[in-house]
C-alpha cells in the first residue's frame, strides 16, 4: 500500500515572539481523513501553531507542509478552511453577504455558490436567518455562520480553534454532527479544544501539547489506560467479602464502604456483583469508569510544570 | 487581480453599509450650496452698489474677487480631499487585524499584496471622484452664476488629485504597519508637518531667509501635500492676479509659479515606492 500524503505534517516547527518562544519545537503528523484533537493547556502554543498552518503567523525555523505542499499554496489554502477562535466577523454584512465575500475570496463561482449557501447554512441551522445582518445575531449564531464559512468550499482540511465555545449544549451536540459529517466525507479535521470530553467523542487521534511541545499523541484507545477501574458501593464491609473480592480484582482503595476496585476486564462487573450477594452484602452502586482524557492531560500538563 | 478588485469592491460597500458615503455627500452638498449661495450673494452686492452709484460692473475688481473665490473654494475642496484621503483609509488595514477579521481572510487563497493592493484601490476610487465632483461643482457652479472660470481647472485638479494619493497612500503603509489611533495621529501630524513647512518656506521667501526657504523645500519634498496645492493653485488664478501675488510675494496659501516636472515625477515616484513599502511591511507581519 502506498503511504498516502499526511494532510499535516510539521518538523521542528518552531516560533518565537521578541525572545520568548511560543512554539518550541513542534512535530506532529495528521493522516488525512482523520479527526485530530490538538490539546493543550493556556498558552501552550496551540493557537500561535495552527496560525503558522494557516500562513497568518511566520515560522522562526522548522518545516511544515499541508497536503505535500508547502504552507503558502494558493492551491492548498483553496482547500482548506479556517474557524478562528475569537470569530470576530464583517458584522455590518448580512449572514448571505458575507458567506458570498468569503465563497469568492475562496475562487468560488457564482452559480457554485448560490447552491452551497443554503447547504451550509442548513447544515449550521442559520437558514432562513441569512438575510439578516450579522451585527444582530447572537454569539452563537456567530459562530455558526463562521463554521458555515470554514466549510463552505468544501475544504480537505478544516482548523475548528474552539469551535463550540459559545454555543449551548444544543449547538454543542449539532457541531459533533457536523464534524460527524466531514469525516464521513473524508474531511480531515483539526480541532483545537478545552472541551475535553468533547474531544474524546469526535477525536480519532489527540496530541498533547504543552511548553510548546508534542508531550504525548497517539490514538485515544492507545493513550488512555486500558485498566478498567470501578466503584463499588455496599452495605458494609465484611471480611469474606473483602477476601471474595480479592480474587477478582484488587481493591486499589476504600472508604467506608465505599470501594475503588482495579478489574482485568469487563467480564469481571458480574463476577464482582455476585461475590457481594454470596457474602450477604447488599449492593448500593456498581460503576465501571475508564481513564478519561482529562485525567491523562491532568498528569501530563503537571508533570510538565513541575 | 480578481482578488485585488474583490477586496476593492469589498472597500466600497463597506464605506456604503456604514453610511459614510451617504454622510459625506450630504455635507458636500450642504459645504457646496453654502459655496454658491455666497457666490451669489457677492455678484450681487456688486451690483447693487455698481448700479447705486451709477457705473459700471468694475472688471477688474469683479474679476479679482471671482478668482479669489473660486481659489478659496478649491482650497478647501483640496483640504475636504486630504482629509478624506487619510480618514477614510486609517482603519482600512489596521481596523482588520484590531478587530481580528483578517483572520478570517488572510487564510483564504489570497496573496497578502492583493489584499493590501485591493484596499488602495478600493479607498482611492472612493476619494479620487469625489475630490473631481467637488471641484467640478465649484468652478462649474460659479461660473454657472459669475461666468468666471479657472484658466487651467483640470491641471490644478490633477495636482490635486496626487496629492490625495500620496496621502492616502501614506495612510496606508500606516495603517499595515500600526494600529488605528496610531495612524490616524501619526498622518495628522505628518499632514500638519507639511503645512507647516510650507508657510516656514513662505515667510522665508517674504524675508529672504535662506535657511528657512530651505526648510519649507526639504519639507516639500518629504510631505508633498502643500508644495502640490501651491502648484495647482497656479492654475487657478487668472494672469493679472497671479503677477500681484508674486510681486507682494509670500502668500503662504497659494503659489505663482508652476511646479516643476521634475518635482511632480518624485511625487509620482516617491508614492509608488510607499505603496510597495506598505505591501512589502504587511508580508512580513504575523497576525
């Protein structure tokens, strides 16, 4: 099989601001296609790098291509598309206006054009609000209509920076969708995100930046333990429980009653409910939880600082 | 170049949507009536004070006030015209990257020469018809009702017309280059440096100071907006006047000789090397 093009790749990539350096040395491959979490606390470097992925900010050394081919490409620019994380638009324009300005500034013809602005409009839910000018709508109107003008030439690559950052929960699932969609379309999608638990729902791959660094990266099945951990919670606590218990999995903490317990597998949640029943216990709550994306970038982020 | 006259047309409905032009034609119109009603009134009162005492409409007099007129009137057209050049281009850049647009923009596949060509020409073919309507009106208006013109309107409004584009260009490479409030200050100060230079060249020609005519000349040639009006004002005013002027000498508001060639080719030159300046500072900045 023949190693398809990345749609990202940077080496080294590396950007300094009058002797601070806000981006220290960044490498970091996504496949096309894929759906990529770019992850790091305030000031990691997260925005300053996918600006020098849109050409907005110079690289200080280091190499980066999208597509193959290099950052200042017309032709790759006209196949990508762009959330900004402070969407601050043309306000005095109409939603449709300013879809139009955008659609021509991509190269787009007219009659291309008159098809796909309602397509993205309903796609953002704006339709039928297109005539009105953007100064009136609401923050999260906003950024439906800068996301409708991400994806309007229908991009091979879309940088969301916080896309979901004034949007209720609503407009919070219908954005998942939306990502949902791109990808079913074979769009690679970078998303830069504080919403952890949003990106472990759409993210195929995660990088962890901090310090201007890649700490981590890989697959979320690969990062996040594969230990299965549990909460157990019981009348009380008996001995022969204790020692029932003992043989399925280790009791990695107690409380009272209360027990965190460390399982092998899945398959062992029934085993442990009946070792309370055959020990006369009476069992309140059983409650599997993985390691959750915020617990590693939690770790990673403070191992970093100290 | 499609890109360069998509952002030019984008400067211009923008100037429509935020009713700067309506504004700015409504008190053209209003600065314009004023202008002729004045006109009016003075051919008037010559003739009422020629017929009170039984004469003649006196020529010279007549004629000497029309050409006054009309200069005041292009001195303030020509001053309207500067101001316009530098206001309505202060935010033409630096409102996008303070408002955080550009980054809506720049993304796009547009080189960043075409977005900075696009607002030059978008705001100089909003100020460049104006400042010809509003001369237009004036002279034309006034000699719709004194019958006077101008010997040589059209070449004092091309040299007026350059000096709004060396203005306006200014503008601009300000605007890449700093933030709103900034530009709009700095070119004000520059504009006035210009002015300023210009009636420090004057009283050096009226006291036969070299030191100070030399001033007002390297002024003229850092900040050419007075030195221009100084040359399009010679168009405007009849012989006979002229050669008072120049023998009174040092009138700091208006010139008796024609520029020279040379001087209005640096101008020319000195404006293109601005504009690449602009382009040139707006590539390498970082947003």
């Amino acid at each position: 099989m023949p190693t398809p093009i990345p749609a990202i790749q940077t080496q080294h990539l590396r950007k300094v601001f009058r002797g601070r350096p806000a981006v220290e040395d960044l490498s970091l491959e996504v496949a096309q296609g894929e759906v990529f979490g770019f992850l790091g606390p305030n000031g990691a470097g997260k925005s300053t790098t996918v600006k020098m992925l849109l050409g907005l900010t110079h690289p200080t050394s280091g190499r980066a291509q999208i597509l193959g081919q290099p950052l200042d490409s017309l032709g790759i620019k006209r196949q990508m598309g762009f959330l900004p994380e402070l969407f601050r638009f043309h306000d005095w324009m109409t939603g449709r206006e300013f879809l139009r300005f955008h659609g021509q500034l991509y190269g787009m013809e007219s009659a291309d054009l008159e098809r796909r602005i309602p397509e993205v409009l309903g796609l953002v839910g704006l339709l039928g609000r297109e005539q009105e000018r953007i100064k009136g709508y609401s923050k999260g109107m906003q950024q439906r209509i800068g996301l409708a003008q991400a994806i309007l030439n229908r991009p091979r690559l879309v940088f969301l920076d916080e896309p979901t950052s004034a949007l209720d929960p609503i407009g919070r699932r219908e954005v998942r969708e939306i990502i949902g969609h791109l990808k079913e379309q074979g769009t690679t999608v970078f998303l830069n995100s504080h919403l952890l638990s949003e990106v472990e729902l759409t993210c195929d791959r995660v990088a962890i930046v901090n310090r201007g660094r890649v700490v981590k990266s890989g697959t979320l099945e690969a990062l996040l333990n594969p230990k299965l951990e549990a909460d157990l919670r019981v009348d009380k606590v008996i001995p022969a429980l204790q020692s029932a218990l003992s043989a399925i999995a280790r009791i990695t903490e107690q409380n009272g009653e209360r027990l965190t317990l460390e399982l092998p597998a899945e398959d062992a949640l029934p085993a442990v409910a009946e070792a309370v029943i055959r020990a006369g216990g009476k069992l309140y709550a059983l409650t599997p939880r993985r390691e959750s994306l915020e617990d590693l970038f939690v770790t990673l982020v403070e191992k970093g600082a100290s | 170049m499609r890109k360069v006259l998509l952002v030019a047309r984008f400067a211009w409905r923008e100037a429509v949507a935020r009713r700067l032009v309506v504004a700015i034609l409504l008190l053209t119109l209003v600065f314009v009536g004023f202008y002729l009603y004045g006109t009016n009134a003075l051919l008037h009162s010559f003739q009422r004070r020629a017929s009170a005492l039984g004469r003649e409409l006196p020529g010279q007099s007549l004629l000497f006030a029309n050409a006054t007129l009309v200069l005041m009137g292009m001195y303030i057209a020509n001053f309207l015209g500067s101001l316009m050049a530098i206001f309505t281009t202060i935010a033409a850049v630096s409102g996008e990257v303070d408002s955080g647009t550009i980054q809506s923009v720049l993304p796009k596949p547009i080189r960043r020469w075409e977005f900075v060509l696009g607002k030059w020409l978008g705001h100089l073919s909003l100020v460049l018809p104006y400042m010809v309507l509003l001369s237009l009106a004036l002279m034309y208006g006034a000699q719709a009702i004194t019958g006077y013109l101008p010997p040589q309107p059209w070449n004092a409004v091309a040299l007026m017309l350059l000096s709004a584009t060396f203005l306006l260009t200014l503008t601009l490479l300000g605007s890449t280059l700093l933030s709103t409030l900034t530009t709009g200050v700095v070119l004000f100060m520059l504009y006035s440096l210009g002015w300023a230079g210009g009636i420090v060249g004057s009283v050096g020609a009226l006291t036969g100071s070299l030191t100070l005519k030399r001033i007002g000349e390297i002024s003229s040639y850092i900040i050419p907006s007075d030195m221009l009006w100084r040359g399009a004002s010679v168009y405007l005013q009849p012989e006979a006047l002229r050669q008072i002027q120049n023998v009174a000498r040092g009138n700091p508001f208006v010139g008796t000789e024609p520029l020279a060639t040379g001087y209005v080719l640096w101008v020319g030159v000195y404006s293109v090397l601005v504009l690449l300046l602009a382009l040139w500072v707006f590539r390498q900045r970082d947003f």
